[in-house]
C-alpha cells in the first residue's frame, strides 16, 4: 500500500504527467490545419514531451541526441514563438462566466504545493522534493477545478494550454538547459581558469573583497549575456563555490540565492535585457530608447550595494 | 593540462547571445564546445561507463543525464493549461479589476501597490509577461489619469514639459514591473530561477533547501520594496512641484 502511494507521489510520476501535457500539446498542434507551420512544433513539443516521460529509463546518450534534435529544430527556424493561429476562440457566454472564483484554480497551484511539502517533512522525506510532486498535483487539482468552474472540455483546457506554451515557445526549456550547461561547464572544470583569475586580481585573502568580486562579476556577466540565469553557472562554478562557499563555509543556500538576484541588478542595466528594459519602451510609445535603464539605474546600484552588504554579514555572523 | 581553453565555451555563450542567434541552440553549441575542449568524447557506449575503472562521460551522455536530472525545472509547464483556460474565462479582467479597485491618490503610490501586487504574484509561483498584460493595458492608462497630464493642448512651452512628464511616468511605470516581477519570483520555491540554483549547486555538490533560499530571499524582496517606494515617491514630489 505504502509502495503504491510512494509510486503516484513520486517526482518520477509528475515528470510523466508533464510528459503527457506535452505530448497532448504536440498532437493538437498537428491537428490543428490551419497553423502556419504545425510540424515544426509539434514535433519539438513531442520529443520534449518524450525526455519527460522515459528519461529515467533511456540510455543518456539518446536524451542528449533529443535533445539535440529539439534545439536543431528551434535553430532552422522551426518553432518560433508566437506562431499558435490564435483565432480568438468563442468567448464564453456570459451565463457560464464565474466571477473571482476564476481565482481558485490559480490559487489551488501553491496551496497545494505547500501542503505537500509539508506533508513530506512530516513523513521525514525530502521538502524540495514534495514541493515539486505538490506542484504537479496541484496542476492537475488546479484543472479539475477550472473545468468545474467553466464547464469547458477537457480538450479545450488542453488547446488553451497548447496556445499559451506556443505563445511563450522554445525559451520555456532555456532554464533548463543552462542547467545543463552547468553541469558540463563543472565537468571541464571550467571555474579553476576564472578563479585563478580572481585571485590574481583582488590583492589579498580578504572575504569582503571576495563578495565585492562575486557580486561584481555576476553583474557584469549579466550585463553582458542580458540573463541573469545563464550567467549563474558560470560564476557558481568559478568565483561562488571555489572562492566563497570553500574557503569561509558560508552557507550555501543563501549565497547561492543572493548571487542570482544581484545578477537582477545587472538585468536592470542592461539594453541585452530586451524584454525587460526595451520592449515596454515600444509598448509605452518612449522618446528615448534608454529610458526605462536610465529610471532604474540608481535602484540598480543601490540594491546591488545592500547584496554586498548582506552577503557579507550572514558569511560573517550567521552560523 | 586543458587549462583555461574551455573558457571559449564562454566566448561561445556571449558571442551567440550578442547575436541574438536562438538561446537554445546557442547553449548547446557552448555546452559541446566546452566539452571538446575539456577534451572529452563526444560519445561513450552505456557499457564503458559501468566498466572499472569507469570511461569518462561523453558530451551526448552527460547532456543527456543533465537534462534529464534538471527536468523539474521547467516543471512549470504543467502549470499552463489550467492558467490557460482561467485566462480565457477572464483571469486577467479580474485582475484588473482588482488592481482598479486601488484608490490610490498619486502615482508613486499606485507604483508602490503594482509592485507588491507583482511580487505577490510571483511568490504564488505564477509566470507571465507583466508589460504586455498589465503595464500597457492598465498600470500606465492608471498613472496617466492620477498623473493628470494636460492633453496636448496645453501652449507650446509647457507642450515640452509635459512630454518629459508623461516619459518619467512611463518609465517608472516599467521599472515598478520589473522590480516586482524580479525579486518576488524568489519567494517561491518552484519557480525556474530557483530551481535552477539548486540544480547548478546539485552538479557542483551541493544539495541545498530549496526553503532556506525563499527564507534568504525575504530581506532582499524587502529592501527591494523599500528602494521602490523611495523612487516612487520622489516621482510624486517632483510631480507635486512642477503642478505649481
């Protein structure tokens, strides 16, 4: 009894839930004739879909070939986002139409992924990992209870489903695969190079200008690569972990969070942050290309100096 | 004995994205170029992997395996069609509905709730591009009447003055969504960008609480609404000023 329910409550089951959602957008957007270029993203939604169901049971080297599969799609051109015909489907009717209710399904999503966290820590099992099966199945209680709510179709929850994931496209795997990225940047041992180069450049052996230089070469990389998340290995792996979490013991957990979000400020600043700082100029109508940078430049730097601050201190006198 | 050549692995990432070639195919490109460089195979039978002593990992493997190990971060994914199909039922009518509701009597002080009404957003673990769906349709027509910018009809010197009004409001308007969508996502354990900390620690070696990074966030989300705050208020000041 305990095994059945350890197999339905497992990370292992939700990843093949995700699969089937995927798999379901994949056949819907085949199906759907009157899409500009349906194969294309039917299929990369499809492999994708695949990865998630039998990972766990594929030899690696045939994930990583899908993998390759799906980016070479994206890379001729073949998924861009943004295509989905959104023929703005029959609204509904105003008789079926709820109210704030229509707030309940969104809501039920982190409800329930607190409640199964906690469940797990009580059953003295992994909390990270009952966040992630919570989140699951609080998608799926999530779309029970819209289609209680609505009264739609099944297969209209998933064609809305399919519209939005096409709409967002093939960026939705890019947190993803920079996470993967780490682990090969980690593999050939790419942090030795750039923390040498750090400890050639700050003088001494001092923790506070090792968390200056952290935070500094974050920025700048995120500045530079316009995301703060394909920044984040890189700098994990050559300044974070090798020159901070090693020699002083800070814990890894906050520093590793502070440093993602000083990269934030580097975001701010940064023109290569198009959807963040250029398009809402476009979309406001600006005079000046730069206005947006311009307005959150001193938040920027004043935010960045706190993290400075606060990263310091809790090396320093949090135990 | 490689040395610092992987780091055009690097130069790979930066070049690509400066392009603006596709992310996704840039990533990979970077993931094998560092990987040829760090000298490793590009493919290792399963069976030399489990012999011992064990081959070295080839790039197509270990791509593989990390993908796979990394598949809870795009977890999220799950989450769009019921918020999907919430949207076509007026999720976001609703929203703005309530976001209209806000008697705010300055702009400053509208910005100050848009921005905690993003982060709560955020900590619920929900996603979406704030600019499009509440900024342009509803944050900015907002601000523009509580900012009561004369209509262009006004003479032609203060023509000139109200322009310079009207962009400091929209960019302003921007910043509030981009503070509160950045710093309010960390509050939630199931986000990508958290997730992805985790899964970057896990390949370094560390396995850490996704909860102990949420709790180290709070200060910084608060700092964060604080430092808002000071640079919606002095809009208001400025504003107060020149409507003398």
């Amino acid at each position: 009894m305990a095994g059945v329910a350890g197999t339905i409550f497992s990370l292992g089951a939700v990843y093949v839930i995700a699969g089937l959602v995927l798999v379901c957008f994949a056949i819907l957007t085949v199906a759907d004739r009157r899409h500009p270029r349906r194969w294309g993203p039917g299929a990369f939604w499809c492999v994708l879909g695949i990865v998630f169901i039998f990972g766990s049971v594929l030899p690696h080297w045939v994930s990583g070939l899908l993998v390759i599969v799906m980016v070479a799609l994206d890379g001729a051109g073949q998924v861009r986002a943004g295509l989905a015909a959104d023929r703005g489907a029959a609204r509904p009717h105003g008789a079926s139409r709820p109210g704030n209710q229509i707030f309940l399904p969104v809501v039920a999503i982190p409800m329930v992924t607190f409640a199964f966290a906690l469940t797990f820590r009580a059953l003295g099992m992994d909390a990270n990992r009952g966040a992630l099966v919570g989140l699951g199945y609080g998608s799926l209680a999530a779309m029970a209870l819209v289609l209680r709510l609505t009264g739609s179709t099944p297969r209209e929850l998933m064609a809305e489903g399919r519209r939005l994931n096409e709409l967002m496209g093939p960026v939705n795997i890019l947190p993803q695969l920079l996470a993967s990225l780490g682990v090969i940047f980690t593999a050939a041992r790419l942090g030795d190079p750039i923390a040498s180069g750090i400890v050639r450049l700050v003088p001494a052996d001092h923790l506070f200008l090792f968390v200056v230089a952290n935070c500094l070469s974050m920025t700048v990389l995120t500045m530079v690569l316009g995301n703060s998340f394909a920044a984040f290995p890189v700098i994990a792996a050559g300044v974070l972990v090798p020159l901070i979490i090693q020699p002083f013991g800070a814990d890894p957990a906050a520093v590793a969070i502070l440093t993602l979000s000083v990269g934030a400020s580097g975001t701010l600043m940064t023109p290569m942050a198009a959807n963040f700082n250029l398009v809402p100029v476009a979309l406001l109508g600006m005079k000046s290309e730069y206005g947006v940078i311009r307005a959150q430049l001193p938040f920027a730097v004043a935010l960045w100096t706190i993290h400075v601050v606060l990263m310091w201190s809790i090396i320093r006198f949090v135990r | 004995m490689t040395g610092s050549l992987p780091l055009l692995g690097l130069l790979v990432l930066g070049v690509g994205l400066l392009l603006r070639l596709r992310p996704a195919l840039v990533v990979v490109a970077a993931a094998v170029v560092t990987g040829l460089l760090a000298g490793m195979p590009i493919y290792r039978a399963e069976l030399q992997l489990l012999a011992d002593p064990p081959a070295p990992e080839g790039i197509l493997n270990m791509l593989g395996r990390a993908f796979v190990e990394n598949r809870f971060v795009s977890l999220f994914i799950i989450t769009l069609p019921a918020i999907a199909l919430s949207e076509r039922f007026g999720l976001q009518e609703r929203a703005a509905a309530v976001i209209q509701q806000v008697r705010a009597a300055t702009v400053g002080r509208l910005q100050i709730v848009y921005q905690l009404f993003r982060v709560l957003v955020g900590a619920l673990g929900i996603r979406l591009n704030g600019h499009a769906a509440f900024v342009r349709p509803l944050l900015f027509p907002m601000s523009v009447g509580l900012g009561a910018v004369e209509p262009p009809l006004a003479q032609a010197a203060s023509l000139e003055k109200d322009e310079r009004r009207l962009e400091e409001i929209k960019a302003t308007d921007a910043a509030a969504e981009n503070y509160g969508n950045f710093y309010g996502q960390n509050l939630s354990p199931v986000q990508p960008g958290i997730l992805l900390v985790y899964g970057a620690l896990k390949a370094l070696g560390y396995e850490v609480s996704l909860w102990r990074m949420v709790l180290f966030s709070v200060p910084v989300v608060c700092s964060s609404l604080i430092l808002g705050a000071v640079q919606f208020l002095l809009l208001d000041r400025r504003e107060r000023r020149r409507g003398r």
